[in-house]
C-alpha cells in the first residue's frame, strides 16, 4: 500500500505514533522519518519498523520549536529525496483536573498549544512545500474535545479545536495540487497522554470508557489502522474530513 513512500511521523516514540510507525512499515513503506521527544522510545521504534523492511531515520524534535520542525523536515528530503505522507501525531495532555478559565496559567495553556496546535501548524508548513503533487497526504491528530468544550482542560480542547480548522484550511489550499489533508479524532484510547491526563484528575478511563458505545477504551492500532488508510490512495477521495475514533464516545 505504501510501497515506494516515503512518510513522516511525530510523536512516534510511543502510543498511536509509535502504532502508525509500525504498521506503516507493515505496509511496506519504503522510507519512514520518526520523531519525539524521548530518543529511546523512537529508537525502540525504529527497531520495530526496520523489521518489516523500511529504511528508518529518527531525530529528536521538539515539534512547539519552530527550527526543529525546519531542520527536521529539510534533513529528512535531503536524505530520502522526496516526501510522499505525513502523520502528526505529536501532543500533549494539559491542566491539572481543577483549573477554570478564571485560573488557568499561562505557561500551562503556552504549552499545550504550542504543542498540540503550534506544533502541527509548523510540521504543515514545512511539509507542505516539498509533498508530492498531487499524491500526497497528512493526516493530523486531533481529538473527540474539538468537537466540544472539556471542562477544566480549555487549553486541551482549543488546541483540538485548532488543529480541525488547519486541517480544513490546508485541505482547501492544496486540494487542487493533488495534496490530501485530513484529521482523526480519537475518544478514549489507552495511550501515554490518556493516562498523563488521568493521573492529573483530566479523564476517568473506567467512567469514559464504560460510556463509548463498544463499553471499552481503544487500543492504539485501532486508532492506526484507519490513520494509515486516510493516509493511503484507498482514500482518495477524502480530503478536509475529521473521523472519529471512538468507539461511539461522541454520539453518546
């Protein structure tokens, strides 16, 4: 399916970056760019994805840092010499389970959207430019709290928020170039920054997902399998879309 393809990932050390990776390279992705934070967990990765085949270079990207974003990306065409699909997976959970808007601080809320909206914001810029056209694709991470205001985290969900609304201008300014660009909202999903916002007081993974239609949390392949076939030419006819993956949390 991606055979020949040379894509980018963020947040790949772990949770559903690390599940795209994987089964990117399971689906026979030529190249692969991975990037976190945290070098061990990418380089546990990469080992997982040089498995299937895939040639597989890693770098430590703080993606709220505009010249990491730049550096990264440029290197990653420079090696592989072209850039076919990207996944933005990158993003933080914020607050602390109590805060308001009457409250909130300002490093905090700094944080998570530098993170979660700035940081995706940079990684499209930067990929943009040199993606293949027509053909290629993002895919952005976003989450079931852009479709509605979450209590006691504002900063998560403006973030969310935020990353829908680049996804649709993006895919309105690039359709006619051949360029998809879509986003996935995933609900309750056992994943590092689901338990980071359950250990803050943010998420209950027992109340959440007890009250998806399915009665259970996800898993991160579940939430990969569809990333990856929005990624692929098998939707190619979906562009400026956001999919829930949530087990039926938001129709709840």
């Amino acid at each position: 399916m991606f055979k020949r393809k040379v894509l980018t990932v963020t947040g790949a050390a772990s949770g559903i970056g690390r599940s795209t990776a994987v089964r990117l390279a399971k689906l026979g992705a030529h190249g692969l760019a991975l990037s976190d934070v945290n070098e061990k967990g990418i380089l546990e990765t990469a080992k997982l994805c040089e498995e299937h085949g895939s040639s597989v270079t890693t770098r430590v990207v703080n993606v709220s840092k505009v010249d990491d974003v730049n550096s990264w990306i440029g290197k990653v065409y420079k090696h592989f010499g072209r850039l076919d699909g990207a996944a933005n997976v990158a993003g933080v959970a914020g607050g602390d389970g109590t805060t308001t808007i009457a409250t909130i601080d300002d490093r905090d809320w700094n944080r998570t959207l530098n993170i979660n909206l700035n940081g995706v914001m940079y990684c499209m810029r930067a990929q943009l430019p040199i993606i293949t056209k027509p053909g290629g694709s993002i895919v952005n991470v976003s989450s079931t709290s852009g479709l509605r205001g979450l209590p006691h985290s504002a900063a998560y969900a403006t973030s969310k928020f935020g990353v829908i609304g680049l996804t649709e201008s993006a895919a309105g300014e690039f359709g006619r170039e051949g360029v998809r660009v879509n986003a996935i909202l995933p609900g309750p999903v056992d994943t590092a920054i689901f338990r980071d916002g359950e250990a803050k007081g943010l998420f209950d993974s027992k109340v959440m997902g007890g009250t998806t239609l399915l009665g259970r949390m996800g898993h991160p392949d579940e939430v990969a399998k569809v990333l990856c076939f929005m990624l692929s030419d098998e939707a190619s006819f979906v562009t400026g879309a956001h999919w829930t993956v949530d087990g039926g949390y938001s129709s709840c």
